[in-house]
C-alpha cells in the first residue's frame, strides 16, 4: 500500500478546544478501531512553546494523528519530526479551517489558494518521516465554486507525495462568516469529492461535513476512502460504540454507557493523581454519552456541577446516577 494510504477508514475530526486528550481517551473507550485527531497545533506553538504540553497522549488513543497549523515548510518538517517521534500515527497538515486567527498566520483554509506552498510544505514533511503526510481541506473558499480549483489544488499538492486527502465538502468563506458559520452556511457539495476519486483513483480520500448517521457514512464509504466525522461523534458519542462492528467487521460490542463511565472515573482519578488535572476537564467531554435516556439531563447537571469538584470522581459518578434515577 502506498505511504499514507489508509482504507476504509474512520475518524473523528480535530476539533479546537474539544479532542484533546481526555476526550480522544473517552473516544477510544467506544471505539478501538477508528482514527482520531488532535485539535490543530500550531507551528509556533511547538517551536517557541512547552512541547510535551502540546504533544502528550495516552498509549490507548493509537492510532492518533497529529494535525499541524502552518505555512513555512522547516517549520512544519521540525514539527512533522517532533510528531513522529513523539510517537503519532499520522501527521496532517491544515488547509481547511476559515478563522480569521488562523488567516493572520497565513495558514488554514487560506492555503488554498497557494498550492504551490502547500506542495513545498508537504514534500518538506515527507522528506523527513516516515508515517503518513495527509492533507485536510476545503472544496474551495469564498465564491470560488468551480470543480476545476480544488481539483488543480489535489493534483498539483498530490505530486509532492500527499497519498491521502481529507476534504471537508464545503467552501470556506474567509469574510464574513464566523468559524461556526462556516461549518453550517456554506452548501455541502459531497459530489465533488466523489469527482475527485474518480479523476485520481490511485489517492485515498475521506469525506467530511454534516454526517449525523450511520447510513450516510456507509452510502458515502461505497464511493471514497473515509469518513470523517466532526460534532455529531462529539455531541452523541454513544454512537460510536457501534463503529468497530458496523466498519470493521468485529464482533457486536457488549460495552455499556456504566462501564465507560466507570472506566472514565478511574482515568479522572489518576489524571489528578499524576498531573492534578482537575475531575471537571475531563468529564465536560462525556456530557453526551447519555443522550436519549431518561434522566440525561439531571444527570448531565451533576456532573457539570463545578460545587462538586473537591469530590472524587467515582463519588460524582453516584451521585449523578442517583439523580438520573429519581422520578421526573
């Protein structure tokens, strides 16, 4: 199989401010098999700030890949090697995200309209690891709604040796449109993306935006590489209990939402044993894993209670299942 070639493939999307590594551990509690992401790192970050703050992971989350923000290519190399020997699966470079902070940068979603760069940026990458060198982008930005752009875009960044392309099937409008706006205004335009495993057939690509079920996944699976998926994993994570059978062919899951909870609560404990990591960062992440059943509400409330935190984490835990239980 070719560098960066990865089949069938599904995982959840770098999410800024939510998959860090509590919530990739929380994931991969419901889901052995699919790929996660960090949240975007920056060059800079990594360069100029504290490394193992930025790029510390649990052993369970594998495999995880590590997504970079940024436009010089040393810069990016450095952190591709910093990444890989850190221990990451996949090193991912970000050409999707429509921010105005990330535009002053001059990385992001931005870079569209700089294939060349990209192409340096990436080739200066896989010079120097040996994992995979991925690319996640747009199908555009701004009005630019021509198939042709993000077609050149693939075309001229896959012969810098980037084998898999994540495309979020959506333009980024750089003006106007907050980051939460550009996740809902823009159309998506899925069919381009199947366009562009039609026209180069030898590359991977996985599909990205506004899938909320399984079915869509599958249907999409018939055509591409992957799927991505972004807020639906994050806000219903119970559903990915039901991935590593339904994707990859495993044995049905006998997993319930107690054992993860529990599962979690001893994570929380030794997070604050070993790093004093208050209970309160972590379980933010896991609010949803009750959705749909009676109680999540009062249940979702105890654990969000911040008048709880000098409790340990497994005394929460009941307390949150006592008043779940209570009659509504």
């Amino acid at each position: 199989m070719d560098k960066g070639l990865q089949q069938n493939t599904i995982s959840i999307a770098p999410m800024m401010d939510w998959t860090d590594r509590h919530c990739r551990y929380f994931h991969r509690l419901l889901t052995r098999r699919a790929l996660l992401y960090t949240e975007m790192v920056t060059t800079g970050a990594l360069i100029h700030g504290d490394v193992p703050r930025h790029l510390r992971f649990n052993a369970e989350e594998h495999p995880v890949a590590l997504q970079l923000g940024g436009s010089e290519p040393a810069d990016l190399a450095h952190c591709a090697k910093l990444g890989e020997a850190w221990g990451y699966d996949e090193i991912n470079i970000n050409c999707g995200c429509p921010s105005e902070r990330v535009q002053r940068g001059a990385f992001g979603a931005c870079l569209m309209n700089e294939p060349q760069l990209v192409a340096d940026c990436v080739k200066a990458m896989v010079d120097v690891v040996d994992v995979p060198v991925t690319v996640k982008h747009r199908i555009g930005i701004d009005k630019i709604e021509s198939y042709e752009f993000v077609r050149d875009f693939v075309g001229q960044v896959s012969e810098a040796g980037c084998r898999t392309f994540i495309v979020h099937a959506r333009n980024a409008w750089l003006k106007g449109l907050s980051p939460k706006q550009n996740r809902e205004v823009p159309p998506l335009r899925y069919e381009l993306v199947h366009r562009l495993k039609h026209d180069f057939p030898a590359l991977a690509f996985s599909i990205n935006g506004g899938f909320a079920d399984t079915a869509q996944m599958q249907a999409h699976l018939r055509l591409l590489d992957g799927v991505m998926v972004g807020r639906e994993a994050y806000h219903n994570p119970w559903s990915l209990s039901g991935w590593d059978a339904l994707f990859y062919g495993e044995p049905r899951s006998t997993l319930t939402r107690e054992a993860v909870e529990q599962q979690m609560c001893d994570y929380m404990a030794r997070e604050a044993a070993e790093h004093g990591t208050p209970w309160s960062n972590i379980a933010r992440h896991m609010l949803g894993l009750r959705n749909g059943l009676a109680g999540a509400r009062r249940w979702r409330q105890v654990w969000s209670d911040h008048r709880l935190k000098s409790r340990a984490p497994h005394e929460v835990m009941a307390l949150a299942h006592e008043s779940a239980a209570q009659p509504a």
